[in-house]
C-alpha cells in the first residue's frame, strides 16, 4: 500500500511550515544555516557560502520527489500570512514506515516553543502518512533539544557512545547521543 502525500504546507497556530523553493536560498543561510552556534548540534556542516544551502534545497527537492514528504521551512505567521523564516524541520525517510525528524532555528527563535509546535506538527504528520517509527539523535550536550523531544512524546531509547559524528563540533570523532524513538 502507497503512502499518502504529505501537504506542501501545515499551519499551527503559531507557524507555518512550508516546503523550502529555491528563492529561499538566501534566507536560509543568513537565518540559521551559517550559524556556527545554531548548528553546533546538528548533523550537516555549517554553511559555508548560499551554494551550500543551495545544494540543500536540491536534496530537498529529491527527497519530496522520492518519499511521501521531505524537510519544512519554519516560519512565524500572523493573519495566515508567512513572516519571518524562523527555522527548519521535517521527516527523512528509511522505509515508509521508518522515518527520522529533527529541527533547527535561528538563535532568536529559542526559548519560545516553536521547536515544540513545530515538532509536534511533524509527529502528527508523521502519523497522517502512516509512519510507525518515528526517531530522532539528539547529542548528550543538548538539553534544550532533549526536552522538546521529551515534551512530543519521544521516548530515550538508549544512550550510544561514540555513535554518531557531528562535522561542527570534532569531525574527526564521534560523539555521544542519545536516541529517541515515537512509536506511532
């Protein structure tokens, strides 16, 4: 059985998640993607120039080609109207049953609980196309992160020495993390 297709856009009653074109480009990588500090955490390499971000966007563009959804833009929306681009998230898929989310947002966007309303978007995204694993790795450092993964339902699976590489922090040596899992 196929799954569904996820909408190109979801509205919370805060933000509008949205899928990333390639206008955004530029957006995108003075908001948060050439962030060092904003992308200590994460799994990609920092932004060096808008052809990494550009590169991005072709990836995402596959990934909403090959699979039932792919990565969401953030951004905080009044009157139903798209404003400031506060972040990202998304699913990247392993089968169409398994699927892995994570987020970023600019440091401005912090401490507001739009990773929260955003991630909880995605779980129940998640859920409308029939994923039945959703996960997540979140570094043993990130408490922020841990919390908000906590606060959606996300349980810690197991801790995993040496386990996963971040390219922003020591790219030659894995980290510690902690894996998450939401059953659905």
């Amino acid at each position: 059985m196929k799954a569904p297709r996820a909408p190109e856009s979801i509205l919370t009653p805060r933000l509008l998640l949205r899928r990333p074109v390639a206008a955004d480009a530029e957006a995108i990588f003075h908001r948060y993607a050439s962030d060092p500090v904003v992308t200590r955490y994460l799994s990609w390499p920092t932004h060096r120039s808008v052809a990494d971000t550009r590169a991005f966007l072709t990836w995402a563009d596959d990934e909403w080609d090959r699979w039932p959804a792919g990565p969401y833009l953030v951004f905080a929306q009044r009157a139903r109207q798209p404003d400031t681009l506060l972040g990202g998230t998304g699913l990247a898929f392993k089968s169409l049953t398994r699927a892995v989310t994570g987020y970023v947002f600019a440091r401005d966007a912090w401490e507001q609980g739009f990773a929260t309303e955003a991630l909880a978007a995605i779980v129940e995204l998640a859920r409308n196309i029939r994923v039945q694993r959703l996960e997540a790795v979140c570094h043993v450092d990130h408490k922020a992160s841990s919390h908000v993964l906590e606060k959606c339902g996300f349980t810690r699976e197991s801790a995993h020495r040496e386990h996963f590489t971040f390219p922003n922090l020591a790219p030659q040596k894995p980290s510690e993390v902690f894996s998450y899992v939401l059953a659905l």
